[in-house]
C-alpha cells in the first residue's frame, strides 16, 4: 500500500469513535525501513502554523488495529497521544 493510498483513508480511534483525521505523513526506521508510526493532523496551532512547522499527532504502528478499504483504527487512550 502506498502513502497516497494511505492518505485517502479517515483514522478513527476505537476508544471514543473519534475521527483523528486523514494520514499526512509516516515515519520510518532507517535501519530496516518498516513503518513505525503514521502522522494524522494534531491541533491547529497558529504559532506552529505562522513557523511553518507541521502539527500532528504520532500513532505507533502498534497502536494500529485494522486498515480497511475507507478507513484505519485504530486503539489510543488519551495519553498515547504524542503530538509532534
């Protein structure tokens, strides 16, 4: 699957229904090159937004419960969270 494909999907937290939004980015492990988390958008910040820095929060791959055709679960308490 590609990070265009990725892209498409809506994130939905199993715990509260709550739609996190879409994927914007993915992180790597430069060592082997698997996918340790995805990034969906975090909290708009004007500062942040003014810097040109991204907001988002991380999602650790193991976090993930299913990626489905329109849709990814996926399982976060409120301090998985980890904004970036």
């Amino acid at each position: 699957m590609s990070l265009s494909e990725l892209r498409t999907k809506d994130v939905v937290n199993t715990r509260d229904g709550k739609r996190l939004g879409k994927v914007m980015d993915i992180e790597f492990d430069e060592r082997d090159g698997r996918v340790d988390a995805l990034v969906v958008p975090g909290e708009f910040k004007v500062g942040s937004m003014l810097r040109g820095e991204k907001c988002g929060i991380v999602i650790p791959w193991q976090r993930i419960c299913k990626i489905g055709e329109n849709v990814i679960l996926v399982e976060l308490e409120l301090g998985d969270i980890i904004d970036e």
